[in-house]
C-alpha cells in the first residue's frame, strides 16, 4: 500500500510544478506588490488529534503542502502557508494535534503511534522511551507557539465523532488564556449542508457559535474565510501602518534562493535548521521520522541576503520504507524529492561517525540528476575522537572517493559546543572571530582552552582549517595570475567568498551581546557556502572566455581518433543556460567524443572557470555534410546527437 500510494504521489509531483506556475501567474495578477511574511497575519488552526487540521490548511492555501492521512499524529511541526481571500492575506499555521492531561502518558504515546524500533537501533531503550516521552509535549508546544502569535485561531472539531471530552478541554483552555483573540469554531466534516446543520448543534455547549464546513469537499470554506477576514486587518490598512513607521516593506520580492536540507535519519537536519534561525523552528527528538511535512522558513543572512530553508523528513531506502507499511513515511519521502526539485541549493546532511553510506550516495545522485547546487555538511563533528590536523584531510579524501557524483561539491564540517552556558558561548564567538580576522592560530588556542575551559580538539580542528582556507586562497591568488584572464574569475570568487566570511564574523560578534541564542560560526558557514555556490550557479561565462578555456584544453590534450582515423573536432561553444550552467559544444561528430574525454573537457571547466558546488551540463551538437541528391546542390544541415536528458535541454539549430 505504501509503495502505490509512493508512485502515485510521484506521478502527482511531476505535474505540480505547472500548475503552481498557473497560481502564482493568477496571484501575481491580483496583488502586484508582496508582504514579507513575517508581517502578514496569521491565522493559527488547532484541535485534537486526526479532526483534519491538515485537510484544511491545504484547501486554504490551494495546494497538497501539508501530509493528509487518516491517522493520529501525522502533523507534528508548525506549517505556514499563504492565503488569499478578496483584498485580504494572511498567513495559515497548521498544527499538530492538542494533546489533553486527562489521558495517560501511556494512551498518548499509542494514539501518536511514535514507533521506538525503526532507525533507532544504535540508542538505548531507555533514551528511547524518554524521547516518546517527551513527543506529545514537544508537539503541544509547537502549536502553543502558533497560537500565541496569530490573531485568529480556527477551532476545528469533528462533527461526525461528536463532542469529545479533549474538545470540552480545549475550549477551557482558549477561553481562559486566549479570550482577548478572535475564535471561530468550526465543526469539521460536515458534507451534508442539512446534516450539517444538526451536527453542528451539538457543540453549542463550548461556548462559541459552531459553523458546519467540510474541508473535503470545501463546503462552507468562503463563508469560513469571512468570518476569518473579520478578524484581521486589511491589506490596505497594513500598508499604511507599514509606510507611518517609514519603512518600505511593500517592495516587489527579488528572487530568494531555497536551501533544501536533506539526508538520511536522525543526522540532525532539524538541529542544523534550529541552529541556523536561532529558535526552535521544528521539533529535534532522538526518535527516528521525527519530522514529516517539508518546514519552509525564511531566514537572513549575515550580509542581508534572505533565504528560504527547507527542512525535510529523513530519506530511507525504497525497500525500508515500503516494507514498513508506513504511509506517512512514504508520503514524508515524496515531500523531502519535491523539496530537492523545488530548491537551488541542497544541503546533504551526513553523519561524522558513519561517514558515507550507500543512502547517501543515492541522494548524491538524485540531486546530481536534478541539477541542483549542493554542498556536503559533515554533522555531530564533534564526535569524531582523537582528531589531529590531518583528521580534515583525510575524511575528505575519503568523502570525495565515496561520492564520485559529487566530487565538485564543498565540504562543511557542523557542531555545536555542548554542556556551556550563553554567556560563555558569548564569550567564545567573540574571541573566535577576533583571533580568525588575525590569522593567530596560537593565541585562539590558548584563549578558548585556557580561558573557557573548552577541549582542545575542537579548537584545533577549526583553527586548522582557517589556516588552511588562508593558504588555499594566498596559493588561488598566486596561479590565477600566472594562468591569465580565463581563470580570473576563480580568484573573484574566492575574494567574495572571504570576504562574506569576515562579515559572517562581524554579524556573529554583533549579535552574540544581544541574542539569547548564538549560532556558532561553524553554522554560519553552512549559509555562507551555500550563497556562493548559488552565485556560481547562476554564473554566466561569455562566449570568448568560454573558447579560450576551450582551445587550451584542446590544445593540451586532443580528441582521440577512432580506428577509421577520424578525430573529433571543436568549432566553437557557448553557454546556453545558467541554473545549472549548461555548455553547448558544436562539433563534426558527436559520436567522436567518448565519454572519457567529455569528462576531461568538463574538469577543464571546472579547473579554469570555476563553477563550484554546481553540476555543470555538457551537450555536444554534431554537423554531417548530407551528400547530393539528385539534382540538388549541396547543403548543410545541423543534427542533433543527444542522448538522454540532453535531448530537453538541447538549443535550436
């Protein structure tokens, strides 16, 4: 069952990326200006478990976002999305479901169906149960949160189940700490607009007037989102609040590239995500599948640039998940794909210890196959016992001989100093950046192990690999001049990237005497690198570089001939895509070029031009002389000689 389900919400996927560009052409038409998200309001949907909360959500922002199965539990994070009603939009928060003190720990962790078995076989029992423990507290937090910040809050309740004793509770619970909000209580899967009517009767007893909808089949959804409209300020009204304070926040929203983190579970995708936004965005447990929905949330980077993260569910193998049984997890997966089709950047998250395994080398491949630029975070680095200086060299080299598909990607290495206070990691962010702006290694040792009391190992790793990002940078700049102008755009890169680095610093030294949160400088660069292989990404190389790289790697190594004596030859090539860069090679004859000397050409590229952290795409376009008919002339013709994927991405002749 899960495997079906799986292949049909793949078919569903490869046709969702049309019709989303048809929505956002029809929003794009009625609103010509966008608001951030962050000052919309919102509008926050709670109730108990498996009332079809998420059934909801997806029919007010139009669109299969939130996972919808028949199953208690399901949602455990906050899912934001935008909707649209007349002048009016706002955000809507979907909820996990609000768990009562009147049942048992016992009955909670059954009716959440968390399973302490799968992908949880290197943990003790007992951390086990204390983490199932912990789940339905940590889920009725998240939806506190959603609560507390939204201005209407939608009650759902189930209107064929009838009134529940954990929706008597519920109510209790919002009139007594939530009365000053606007409450609607909406009884849910009402179909029958006659039934409907009856079903809903029964509620009156909450204490708010019930209003029969039905999420299904969208039945009394328009006069719903009236009643919610009511409660919010208009559009209208929130620009001329957002102009009094003389702020202009009603500009045309640039371009903000999205950064999916995936990888296998429990490799602390979630803990990266948290770390980086500086709250406690989704919910972190040992608990394997933790995470289910695809989180998308905006966040700014030290020089100003936004972002969208994307955090994923964790990504078993096929066979796993499909003897499994489980259909949540089938759909968790098909959202961590559509996540990676829909992003610039991916994020592949691996665990120090285990180093690469055969999952992450499909999820190499898949995000090779798609196009998208990538970098790899070595999480939990911190784990790694007994490191030296050359520990770093080392795992790389054996990273890039695992992960032959990824082999142009960056490398980050992630952790996080535990068991020490804020002010102490305070005091640590400052000394870092300081010592690291000086290139004095020796005295960052002395100060963080001396003074902070901090194990030399993770100082001695870091230091090493700033020294040693000062001297790969010093030797860039030393080749670039004696190579000429087609690799003088590697130095720039290399330039920009330090120089993103050092206001990296100055961001964290800044913020570490105000916020009640530090993001080490370690998490910083995850966002750093990841800006620079997004300018790479969308980097465009001109036509006269292009053949100069080209002719000298011609030059140094000739297309090999065949048997016949026949060897390939280049005419000229230009760049006819950026996102990923994509190369059109005009040649005699394609089938003249193996596939060997095809990856020659691109490791040139790469080595002359750049283009890190990007897949780059190489399609060779033959020309044959057709030879005279009868009584014809002679002519020219353009042939293409794609395969594969090449044929899509090929240019008009």
């Amino acid at each position: 069952m899960a495997r079906q389900l799986s292949e049909a919400a793949s078919k569903e996927e490869r046709s969702s990326p049309k019709e989303a560009q048809v929505k956002e052409k029809r929003r794009k038409n009625t609103t010509t200006k966008n608001i951030p998200d962050h000052l919309l309001p919102k509008v926050a949907i709670v109730g108990r478990p498996n009332v079809g909360k998420s059934a909801l959500f997806n029919r007010l922002v139009g669109g299969k976002k939130a996972i919808v199965v028949d199953e208690p539990g399901v949602t455990r994070d906050r899912l934001y999305g935008r909707s649209y009603w007349g002048n009016y939009e706002f955000m809507v928060v979907d909820t996990g479901g609000v768990l009562t003190i009147s049942k048992s720990q016992t009955d909670l962790v059954e009716e959440l169906a968390v399973s302490t078995t799968i992908g949880m076989e290197g943990i003790p029992l007992a951390t086990r149960e204390a983490a199932v423990a912990k789940m339905p507290t940590m889920i009725e937090k998240q939806a506190t949160v959603a609560v507390e910040e939204s201005s209407v809050i939608i009650f759902l309740v189930d209107g064929q189940a009838g009134l529940n004793a954990a929706d008597v509770e519920i109510a209790d619970w919002l009139r007594k700490h939530y009365s000053d909000k606007c409450i609607i209580l909406a009884v849910n899967k009402c179909e029958s607009p006659r039934k409907g009517i009856t079903q809903a009767s029964e509620f009156w007893s909450l204490g708010f007037d019930p209003f029969p909808i039905s999420a299904l089949s969208g039945t009394g959804t328009g006069e719903l989102l009236d009643l919610v409209c009511a409660g919010i300020e208009k559009v209208e009204l929130l620009q001329v609040k957002a102009s009094a304070e003389g702020t202009e926040y009603l500009e045309e929203e640039n371009y903000i590239p999205a950064i999916a983190i995936v990888g296998r579970p429990n490799v602390g995708k979630s803990s990266i995500l948290n770390a980086l936004v500086g709250e406690d965005r989704t919910i972190v447990s040992p608990v394997s599948g933790t995470t289910r929905d695809a989180i998308d949330t905006e966040f700014t980077g030290p020089d100003g640039q936004k972002f969208r993260l994307i955090d994923t569910a964790g990504i078993r193998k096929k066979t796993a998940v499909a003897s499994s049984g489980s259909i949540p997890e089938a759909l968790s997966v098909n959202q961590a794909f559509r996540a990676i089709r829909r992003s610039d950047v991916v994020a592949l998250v691996i665990e120090a210890m285990a180093c690469i395994t055969e999952q992450d080398c499909k999820i190499a491949e898949r995000i090779e196959r798609e196009g998208k630029g990538c970098l790899i975070v070595v999480n939990k680095w911190d784990t790694i016992p007994n490191k030296n200086q050359e520990t770093t060299i080392f795992y790389e080299e054996d990273v890039r001989r695992k992960v032959r598909s990824l082999s142009w990607a960056p490398i980050v290495y992630s952790t996080a100093i535990a068991g020490h206070s804020v002010e102490k990691q305070k005091t640590v962010a400052i000394d870092f950046g300081i010592c690291i702006q000086y290139r004095r290694s020796d005295v960052l040792f002395h100060i963080l192990t001396r003074r902070n009391k901090i194990p030399a190992y993770h100082v001695i790793v870091v230091a090493v690999i700033q020294l040693k990002l000062c001297i790969s940078e010093l030797n860039a700049a030393v080749i670039q001049l004696k190579l000429g102008i087609s690799e003088l755009n590697a130095a720039v890169i290399q330039l920009k990237l330090c120089i993103s680095e050092l206001k990296a610093q100055k961001h964290l030294r800044d913020n570490s005497r105000s916020s009640n949160r530090v993001v080490l400088l370690l998490y910083s660069r995850i966002i750093v690198s990841a800006a620079a292989v997004e300018k790479e990404r969308s980097r465009r190389l001109t036509t006269a570089i292009l053949n100069q790289v080209v002719r000298e790697a011609v030059a140094f190594k000739a297309p090999p001939r065949t048997r016949g004596g026949k060897r390939g030859r280049v005419y000229y090539s230009t760049q006819a895509a950026i996102r990923p860069p994509t190369f059109v090679f005009f040649v005699n004859d394609a089938k003249l070029f193996p596939e060997t000397y095809r990856r020659y050409m691109e490791k040139q590229l790469r080595t002359s031009a750049g283009f890190a952290g990007t897949p780059i795409r190489l399609l060779w376009r033959s020309r044959r002389k057709i030879e005279k008919s009868a009584g014809k002339g002679p002519s020219t013709t353009m042939q293409d000689g794609f395969t594969g994927i090449e044929k899509s991405l090929a240019v008009p002749a």
